[in-house]
C-alpha cells in the first residue's frame, strides 16, 4: 500500500473512531492547487452573486486561526504529542490542519501559511480582511502555565506583527487567559497594538467562564468595549474532553451581566450541556438550544452576538445550520467567521448532502467544487451565501462582521 493509500485508510479509521461525521466523496486531502484562483471562477455568476448587497470593506473575517509549527522565529509551539507515533489522533490532526492551510513543507510552514492566506485573500475585493487569532496556553486555578495540558500557543505579539505588517488584509483578535496575574496588563498592551477583541475557548484552555476569577477580565472588557469571541458547545478539533462543560454556553451569563459584548462561536451547534439554569444536575440539552435560550432573553440584545463558523460542517447540518438561516430576525445578531483553514479539510463538508437537502442546486455545488480546490477560504465564503433553507438565505449583514469591532474604547 502505498502512503496516501496508507493515509487515506488510516484518516477514515481514526476518523470513525473519533465519531466524527464525514464524507469522502471528493477525496481526503487539500489538492492544494498553487495557481490563483482562475478568472473563470471568479467571475462565475455563483461567486458574483455572492457579492451582492455586501460592503467589502464591512467583511472582516473573524476566526481565522494562525497555523504554524515555530519554525519561523514566531513563537508559536504545539504540543509534541501533535508530533507523536504514540498519539495517533493528535498526529493525524496536524497533518491534517497543515495539508489544510497547504503549509507542508518542512521548515517552512509558518512561512507558508501567511504567504497561502495571502493568496487565498487576493480573491477577495480590497478592503476585506481576515481576522487572526492568538491562542494563550492552559493555565490552572492558580494562574500557573500548563503546558502539559495545552495543545498548541499563537502569541498575541506574533499575530500583532502580522495584522500590522498586513494592515490592508489582516486584523488582530488576542488571546488572554483570565486567570494570569498579569491578565489585564496583556488586555491592555493587545488593545494598544490594535486587538479588536479576544479569543477563548475554555475547554482547552482551562478556564471556567463562570467563575468569579474571571470578573476583574470582564470589567476591564467592558471598560475597554472589546468582545469577547468564545467557543460553546462540544469541540472537536482540540484536545479537552475532560473539560467539556466548560463549553457550556449557559456559563456565559457571568460576562454577559458584566455587560460584556460576547460573540458565541459556532453559535454552541455542537454536542449537549447540562441545563444549569436548573441546578448542577439538570438535563443535557443541545448546545444550540441552550444558545437559542441566551438569545431570546430580551436583556442580553445587543449584548450576544453568534458566530457562524462550522456550522457548514456535516456533523453540525441538520442541528443548526436552517434554523440560523431562517431565524431572519437573528441576522443582524450573527457575524461570520470562516475558522480557516477547517474548511480545507475536505472530508468534513459534504456538497452532496447540501444538494440532498435542498441547501444548494447541483450547478452551485459543482462551482464550489472546483472553487475548494483553489482556495478555502473563498469556498466558505461562497458556500455560505450561496445556501437557501425555507426560502431564505444568509442576509448580508451577516458577513458585514466589521461593525462588531469598530466601537472601541474612549
């Protein structure tokens, strides 16, 4: 058997052990086609028609993650285990992640992944950026660093520098645990080097959302009016299992009463949580319901916000992903993101099913085909415009994120 054999055999193994929900109906891996994205395509009425009624300069991507290794002097680190024979899964994962963002040449991905991010936004008008995410280690109660239980580190200075030698194309989102001593001093010196808000996502980085620890970050968030982007609901892309309640989105009251503008990634689409409005042994509910909860509280309007990045994702299809479309009245509370470069592992988007449910035509889904081969990011974008659940679609003002990160402090 020969390697990609091998690869492609051991991805749907792991991957079926992981429980995850895919498809292999184009393949298992990111072609990874250098050229730019044809004219041809760009100019295809599918992606012209995803244009309209959309400000360019208003489309501010904002979850884009930083892939990377350290092998460019940035300072980011991962995990050996993502590195180990021993840990099959996590092994898998980066090679996955790298094949993604098309950063697999050895001692040159962190170089790569700027340079293939920077090709994939020159599809898009200019003006449009993408929003880059620190990522801050694990930490404990005690304010000390984990880096036994952290999976990989994206310093705020590192994505600081590339927003600020980018500025037409990126933006900056800072990642701070709440717990550090030096908390608010990081908050402070991230929102003078133009962070326009903050990245959690507590199961992995170990921190409970609702704990009293967190208050002297929520009021300096609110004092700085910086929201805060944070991952609810089951996480599969990075290890913390054992912390998956931390995930829950009901704990996101304590910011939001702490008058916390709070982004909720993924719009929680994802897994079950305990009903803590009902004591610490409620019933498991869906994540989703529990953030339709939030969301329909009249006192957190203009407070909560959803981020639609992976709900296009096949595990998440049918829990979400037409109540997001449809709920008409949400749209001005929902921002997207592309939580690139997810969307360049092919297995886990399924045009097919999108056209068996009535999402996409054929004709849409065979140019968004063709468009994945050439750039994630642009695919993401374009898929989502382009889907129609109960007559309606995505409003534009959905991917118009930049209003949510222009208000900032006196």
């Amino acid at each position: 058997m020969n390697r990609r054999l091998f690869l492609r055999a051991l991805g749907a193994g792991v991957l079926g052990i992981a429980g995850c929900n895919f498809s292999l109906e184009e393949g298992i891996f990111n072609p990874c086609l250098s050229d730019p994205t044809p004219e041809r395509l760009l100019n295809h009425d599918v992606v012209q028609a995803s244009w309209q009624g959309i400000e360019p300069a208003q489309l501010w991507d904002c979850h884009v993650h930083i892939a990377g290794v350290g092998d460019g002097k940035t300072g980011v680190w991962i995990t050996p285990r993502m590195s180990s024979p021993f840990h099959p899964w996590q092994n898998l994962q980066r090679k996955f992640y790298l094949n993604a963002s098309c950063t697999e040449r050895e001692g040159r991905v962190d170089e790569d992944f700027v340079r293939r991010l920077l090709q994939c936004l020159d599809a898009f008008p200019q003006r449009a950026k993408a929003m880059l995410l620190a990522f801050d280690f694990n930490y404990d109660e005690r304010g000390v660093r984990q880096e036994d239980r952290s999976a990989f580190f994206i310093p705020n200075r590192y994505a600081a520098n590339l927003a600020q030698g980018f500025p037409d194309r990126f933006a900056w989102i800072c990642s701070i645990h709440p717990y550090r001593a030096d908390a608010v001093e990081e908050l402070q010196w991230s929102v003078g080097q133009g962070a326009r808000a903050v990245k959690w996502l507590p199961s992995a980085m170990g921190m409970d959302p609702a704990s009293p620890k967190c208050d002297r970050f929520y009021q300096a968030l609110a004092r700085l009016n910086l929201p805060l982007l944070t991952h609810a609901g089951e996480e599969q892309a990075i290890a913390g299992g054992a912390m998956a309640e931390l995930n829950n989105p009901l704990r996101l009251r304590r910011p939001l009463d702490e008058g916390v503008r709070v982004i909720v990634a993924h719009c929680a689409s994802l897994g079950k949580n305990i009903d803590i409005d009902r004591g610490a042994n409620g019933p498991r509910l869906k994540g989703f319901e529990l953030f339709q909860r939030l969301m329909e509280e009249p006192r957190y309007e203009g407070r909560l916000f959803g981020e639609i990045s992976a709900v296009i994702q096949t595990n998440r299809i049918e829990s979400a992903l037409a109540a997001l479309i449809r709920r008409v009245e949400w749209h001005p509370r929902l921002i997207n993101g592309s939580d690139y470069p997810l969307p360049g592992v092919v297995p886990i988007i399924s045009l097919r099913r999108f056209v068996q449910q009535r999402f996409l035509t054929e004709a849409q889904a065979r140019v968004l085909s063709e468009i994945r081969r050439y750039n994630a990011l642009l695919f993401d974008f374009v898929l989502k415009r382009s889907l129609i659940s109960g007559g309606q679609r995505f409003s534009p003002v959905v991917f118009e994120s930049r209003r949510l990160f222009e208000a900032r402090s006196n």
